[in-house]
C-alpha cells in the first residue's frame, strides 16, 4: 500500500506566466494556417491578418473575444489541430510545413 502524502506537504509553485515571443506567434500562425485560416507565412509577427484570425478562431470556438495569444488558445489550437485528419498532398501530410518542392536538374550530372 502506498501512503498518500498530505496536500500541505505538496510544494506548489505558481504558474509561469505565459510569454508571446515571435516562436508563440508563429506557432499560432502555423495551426491557424492549417486549420484553414487566412494569415499568410508563419514569421512570428503579429499583423492584421493574425489578429484577424485568432478573432475568428476565439468566436468560432466559444472561447474569450479578443486577438491576443494565450495558454488557452495555444491549447485549442493544438486540439483542433490534432482533430484534423491528415491529407497526403504529393506524399507530405497536411501536419507538415508547406513548402514549394521544385525538381531541378543537376548542371553537372554528366557521368
């Protein structure tokens, strides 16, 4: 049998406080992204169009309205993002970063 340690023995420590920096902004911009949200590339700035779709996002999901990045959002957004089902394009899942693949030849494939 294992002893149970009483609750004021449990150090607690509060939470850290949730920091937006380009690496949160782009990871919003990124799920958005994929999720079907309009905010063009996932460079880590907080334009018009992010704002935009995390508003559209919060509504669409019952959740606080606003256009900024929090724990609850980033935590929906996974959860959403998880939920959708992934579409091979070209042999690359929808999880993946959309990047253009161009086939070029190589100038020196003399052999």
């Amino acid at each position: 049998m294992v002893a149970a340690v009483p609750p004021s023995a449990v150090p607690t420590a509060p939470p850290e406080p949730f920091v937006v920096d380009r690496r949160a902004i782009a990871r919003t911009q990124f799920y958005l992204e994929q999720l079907g949200y309009q905010v063009g590339a996932a460079d880590g700035v907080m334009g018009k169009r992010t704002k935009s779709a995390i508003a559209s996002f919060r509504a669409a999901n019952a959740m606080a309205k606003g256009e900024e990045i929090d724990g609850a959002l980033i935590d929906a957004l996974d959860l959403a993002a998880r939920q959708v089902p992934e579409k091979p394009a070209d042999g690359v899942p929808s999880a993946a970063p959309r990047i253009p693949v161009v086939s070029v030849p190589l100038a020196n494939a003399s052999r």
